[in-house]
C-alpha cells in the first residue's frame, strides 16, 4: 500500500508540475504551438540533453510497460502511451506503476 501511496503522489506531481508550465508556455505564445515548444525543446545544449533524456525514457518506459502488461495480463495499457505523449512521462510512468501494484495486490489476493 505504501508504494501505491508514493506512486500517486507521483503522479500528481507529474501532472501538476508538467502542466503547469505546458499552461504558462501557451500563455506566452498565446496558444500551445507545438512546433516552438519543439523548438524550444532543444534551444541549447542543456534543453536538448534533457529533451533526448526524457525521449528515450519515454520509449524504454513504452516498451517495457507493453511487455511487463502482457506478461501480467494487465488491461487497458492502451491508454498508457495516450497518457505518455499526450500529458507527460512524469505522469503516465508512476501511475502506471500505481496500477501495476494494484494489479498485483489482486492477483496476490486471489491466490
């Protein structure tokens, strides 16, 4: 229970902080334009370090949770690269650990 309390503060978190400043970049510009927040991505070498870092997170992250769902016979992963790319990483990746220990609580319950 205590990992689950962790990953969903983790997760809202991740969608509070992202968000916040996904809002203030669509202030600024007067709407969410996704070619300047790419741009802006790699404006220089630091953005652009953290930008590859958090990409190829994304996609370790996508590949492991398909094959770790399949292998646990978890429903609804569909949802979780939606969730990845289209609020963050920072969100999708802890609630989808807040899932798969509740997953695994039932099945240990049903055991």
């Amino acid at each position: 229970m205590k990992k689950q309390i962790i990953y969903g503060v983790l997760a809202v978190l991740g969608i509070t902080l992202t968000w916040y400043h996904n809002i203030q970049f669509a202030l600024e510009h007067g709407s969410f334009a996704l070619d300047q927040f790419i741009a802006d991505c790699f404006v220089n070498h630091a953005a652009s370090s953290i930008t590859w870092d958090v990409t190829i997170a994304a996609i370790a992250f996508l590949t492991w949770s398909n094959i770790e769902s399949k292998r646990l016979q978890m429903k609804g992963w569909i949802a979780i690269p939606f969730l990845t790319l289209g609020i963050a990483l920072a969100f999708a990746l802890p609630l989808y650990l807040l899932l798969r220990e509740r997953h695994l609580a039932r099945q240990k319950a049903t055991v």
